[in-house]
C-alpha cells in the first residue's frame, strides 16, 4: 500500500495494524471506528458532542494521516447537517435542495449550544437568527454606547438581584437606595459585569 501519511498521536498505538481502521477494497469504514470508541462517556455527556450517541458517519470532522502533532478534529457543521440530512434525521426543515450555507443555518442550534447561551435566553432559542457557524462574534455588531438607558431591554439580571442581596450588597455596593433593578445602567459598566460603575471592579469574596 502507499504510505498516506504519519497518524495522529493518539493513532499511533493503533497505526501498525491498518485493518483496524480499513477494510480491503472498502477503505476507511465508520463502524471501524465505532468499534473502539462506542463507550465516550464524557463525549455523549456534554451537549454540543452529544449528538455521537447517533450519528454513523466520522468523515469531514475526523481526518488521519496529517502527522503526529495535528489533533484529527475540526469541527464542520456543513458534515453535520449533511449527515443528519442523509440519515433523515430531522432538522426542523426540509432539506431538499438547499444551498450549503442554508443547510448549516438550518441545524437547530440551541439543541446543542443552549448551554453556551450568553443572552440567558432573552433573545429566545432562535440562534441562527442572528449567527452563522463560523464564529459567535456578529459581524457589524457593535455594542450600545454605555451612555444608553436601555439595558434591561436586552439584558435579564441575576436571580439575586430580585432577593435581599440586592438591598443588602449590591445597593451598598454602589451606595444607592430603593433603586428598581431595571436601572441596569445606574450600576453598570459596559465592559463586564463586575465593572461596577464609580467603584470599579468588583471581586466576589
Ligand atoms: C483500535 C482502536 C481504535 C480505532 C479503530 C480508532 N481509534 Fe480513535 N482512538 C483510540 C485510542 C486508544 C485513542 C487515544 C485515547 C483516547 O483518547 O481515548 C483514540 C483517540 C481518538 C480521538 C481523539 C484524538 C485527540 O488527539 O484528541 C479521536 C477524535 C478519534 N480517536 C477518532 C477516531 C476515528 C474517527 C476513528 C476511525 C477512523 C478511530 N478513532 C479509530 C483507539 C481507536
Ligand atoms: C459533525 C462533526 C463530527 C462528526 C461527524 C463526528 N465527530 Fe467526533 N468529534 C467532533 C467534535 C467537534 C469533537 C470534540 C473535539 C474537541 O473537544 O475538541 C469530537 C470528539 C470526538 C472524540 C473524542 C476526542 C477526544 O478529544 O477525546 C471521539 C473519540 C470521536 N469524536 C469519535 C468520532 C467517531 C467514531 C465518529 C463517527 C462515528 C465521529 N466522532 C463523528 C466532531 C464530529
Ligand atoms: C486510526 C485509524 C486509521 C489507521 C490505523 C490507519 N488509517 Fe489510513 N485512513 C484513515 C482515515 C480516517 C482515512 C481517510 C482520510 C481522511 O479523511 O483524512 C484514511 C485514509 C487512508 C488512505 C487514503 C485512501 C483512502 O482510503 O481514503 C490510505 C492509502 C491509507 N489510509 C492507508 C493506511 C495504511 C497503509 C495504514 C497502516 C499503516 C493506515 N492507513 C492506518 C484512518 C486510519
Ligand atoms: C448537533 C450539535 C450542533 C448543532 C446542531 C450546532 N452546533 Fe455549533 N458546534 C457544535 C460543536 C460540537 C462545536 C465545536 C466546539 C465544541 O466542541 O464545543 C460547535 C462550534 C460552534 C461555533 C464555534 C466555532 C468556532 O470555531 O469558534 C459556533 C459559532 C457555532 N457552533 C454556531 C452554531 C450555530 C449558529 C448553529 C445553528 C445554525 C449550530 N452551531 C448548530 C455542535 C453543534
Ligand atoms: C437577536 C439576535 C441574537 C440571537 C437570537 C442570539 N444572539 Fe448570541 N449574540 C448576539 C449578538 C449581537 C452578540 C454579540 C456579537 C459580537 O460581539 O460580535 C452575540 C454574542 C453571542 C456569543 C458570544 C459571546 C461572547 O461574549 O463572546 C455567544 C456564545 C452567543 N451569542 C450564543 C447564542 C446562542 C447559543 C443563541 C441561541 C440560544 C443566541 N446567541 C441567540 C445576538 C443574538
Ligand atoms: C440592543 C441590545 C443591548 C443593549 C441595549 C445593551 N446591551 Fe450589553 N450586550 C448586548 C449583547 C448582544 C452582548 C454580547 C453578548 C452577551 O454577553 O450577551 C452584550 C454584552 C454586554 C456585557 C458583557 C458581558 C460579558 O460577560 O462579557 C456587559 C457588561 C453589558 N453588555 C452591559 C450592558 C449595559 C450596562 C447596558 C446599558 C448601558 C447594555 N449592556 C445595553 C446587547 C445589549
Ligand atoms: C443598584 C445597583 C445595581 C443595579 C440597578 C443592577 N445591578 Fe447588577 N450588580 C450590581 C452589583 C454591585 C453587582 C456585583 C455584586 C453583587 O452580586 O451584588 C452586580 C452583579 C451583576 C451580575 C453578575 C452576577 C454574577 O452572578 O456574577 C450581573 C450579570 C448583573 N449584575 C446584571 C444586571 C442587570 C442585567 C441589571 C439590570 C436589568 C442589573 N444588574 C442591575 C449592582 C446592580
């Protein structure tokens, strides 16, 4: 056979034996791979990799042969929305057809990045309303000045700040009274929310 390449380090145990990955006149087939990594628990466990559990199909995420010091995983939506769509898993659309980009916009994001979710779901669980896959930053976006008044309309405060931590550490903090939570501009930086306004930055003890 021709030499393709050096494994992946993790590989390298298991690069000897070529069978263990190929099959003669098949090549390289999934269950191979499935075969030694069915029991991922930690994989299955945290919710953007979860989707292991039922997907058949390791290509376009899972590469080989680029060396010793190249992790074999890059992450494709595009493969995922394929897959799931090949397998007829459903995606909350119809498929058929679609351009690439819109096959990956039409992935439900929130099912496996609800966790990441910074807005604490003020902005629903349409994600891809507003982001595409390739990074969370929004391109265009910027942020209010932090002369605007309306942050509540966009941001949702801490369960604490509706109990007496409010009056009791986050009002002295500042040094106000009977002020209604709402008033998030009042207390708050724009730069991050321990940067509190006239004191700086907070440290929790
Ligand atoms: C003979 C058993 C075996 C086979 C077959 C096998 N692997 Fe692995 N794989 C391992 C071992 C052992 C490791 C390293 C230990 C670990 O992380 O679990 C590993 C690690 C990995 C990693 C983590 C690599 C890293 O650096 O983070 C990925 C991803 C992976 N395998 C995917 C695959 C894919 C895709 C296939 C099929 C093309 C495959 N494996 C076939 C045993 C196997
Ligand atoms: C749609 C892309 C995609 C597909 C398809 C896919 N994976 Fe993965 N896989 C990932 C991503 C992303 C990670 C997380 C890597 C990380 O943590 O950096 C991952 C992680 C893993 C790991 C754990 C690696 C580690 O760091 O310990 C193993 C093992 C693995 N995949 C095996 C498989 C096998 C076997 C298949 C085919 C049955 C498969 N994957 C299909 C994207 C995919
Ligand atoms: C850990 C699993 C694994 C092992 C072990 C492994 N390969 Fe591969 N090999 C792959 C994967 C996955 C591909 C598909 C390439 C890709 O998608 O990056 C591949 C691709 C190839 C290709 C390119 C043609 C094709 O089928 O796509 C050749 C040739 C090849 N391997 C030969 C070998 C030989 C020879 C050995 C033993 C020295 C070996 N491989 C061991 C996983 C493995
Ligand atoms: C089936 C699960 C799944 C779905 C559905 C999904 N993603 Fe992902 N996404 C992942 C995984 C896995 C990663 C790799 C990072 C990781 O392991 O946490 C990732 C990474 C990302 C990243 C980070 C890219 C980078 O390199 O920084 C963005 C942005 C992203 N996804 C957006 C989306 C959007 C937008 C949607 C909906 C259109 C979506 N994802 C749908 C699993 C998913
Ligand atoms: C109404 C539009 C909108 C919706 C819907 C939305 N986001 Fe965002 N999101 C944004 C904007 C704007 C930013 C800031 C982007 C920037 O700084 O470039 C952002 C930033 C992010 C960031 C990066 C935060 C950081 O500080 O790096 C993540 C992660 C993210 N959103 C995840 C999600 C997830 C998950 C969902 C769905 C549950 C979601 N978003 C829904 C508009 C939205
Ligand atoms: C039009 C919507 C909107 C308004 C109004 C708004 N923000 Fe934001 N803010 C965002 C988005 C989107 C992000 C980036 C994603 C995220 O962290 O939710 C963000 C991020 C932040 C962050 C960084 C959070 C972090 O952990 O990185 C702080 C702090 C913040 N805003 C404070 C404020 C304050 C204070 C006001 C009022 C002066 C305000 N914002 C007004 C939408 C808004
Ligand atoms: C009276 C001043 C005040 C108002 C009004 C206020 N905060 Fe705060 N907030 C604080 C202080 C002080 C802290 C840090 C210490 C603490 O937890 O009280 C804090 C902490 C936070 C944190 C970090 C909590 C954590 O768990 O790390 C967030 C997020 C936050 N505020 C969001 C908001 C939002 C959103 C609003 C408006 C809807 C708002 N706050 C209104 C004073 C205020």
């Amino acid at each position: 056979m021709t030499d393709p390449g050096e494994l992946s380090r993790a590989h390298e145990a298991v690069g000897g034996n070529c069978s263990a990955c190929h099959t003669a006149f098949k090549g390289q087939e999934p269950a191979k791979c499935i075969a030694c990594h069915a029991n991922e628990s930690m994989l299955l466990a945290r919710q953007p990799t979860a989707f292991h559990a039922s997907i058949d199909r390791c290509g376009g995420c899972h590469m080989e042969h680029q060396g010793r010091n190249v992790r074999p995983t890059e992450m494709s939506h595009l493969a995922l929305a394929a897959a799931l769509a090949r397998d007829g898993i459903s995606l909350g659309a119809t498929l058929h057809g679609k351009p690439e980009a819109e096959l990956e916009q039409s992935l439900d994001c929130n099912r496996c990045h609800a966790n990441q979710d910074p807005h604490r779901e003020q902005f629903g669980t349409g994600c891809a309303d507003c982001h595409t896959t390739a990074r969370w930053q929004v391109e265009g976006y910027r942020h209010p000045s932090p002369e605007s008044r309306d942050c509540a309309q966009c941001h949702v405060a801490p369960p604490s700040h509706y109990m007496m931590h409010f009056e009791m550490v986050s009002e002295k903090t500042v040094g106000l009274e009977h002020v209604e939570v709402r008033s998030c501009y009042l207390c708050h930086e724009t730069t991050a929310w321990n940067d509190i306004r006239g004191v700086g930055w907070y440290k929790h003890h």
